[in-house]
C-alpha cells in the first residue's frame, strides 16, 4: 500500500489557507481598532514581512520535492 506525497501538499496547503484567514481577521482589526500610531504600523509591517520570508522559503522547499512519487506502507 502507499500514499501519494501529494497528499501532505494538500494538507500543508489547507493548514495555509486556514493561517491566512487568521492573518487577514487579525491584521484588518489591528488596522481598524488599533491605536493610530506608528507602533502599529510598523507591527503590522514586521509581521507581514516575515510572514512573506516564511511564504518564500516554503515555496523554495516545496518547488524542488517530486510530488509524484508515493510513500510504502508496510
């Protein structure tokens, strides 16, 4: 028996999706009932800017796996 890889893709991609729906709630109230300073603004840059260094080393990681093979069970 064996599982293809790209199954862990699919669950990496729906852990994602759920992250960036968390993301965009969390930063549109930070943005809407924050304080207006540039305390905020900058936490809001931090966060989105290390978010996308994360997206882009995953995305590195993930374009050089072979996601046609399988893994063997038993």
């Amino acid at each position: 028996m064996s599982i293809p890889i790209f199954i862990f893709l699919i669950l990496y991609l729906f852990v994602v999706l759920i992250f960036l729906i968390f993301t965009f709630f969390n930063i549109y109230h930070s943005w809407r009932f924050g304080m207006n300073s540039f305390t905020n603004f900058f936490s809001i840059f931090i966060y989105l800017s290390a978010l996308a260094v994360i997206f882009f080393f995953s995305y590195n990681f993930i374009k050089t796996i072979d996601w046609t093979a399988s893994i063997n069970i038993l």
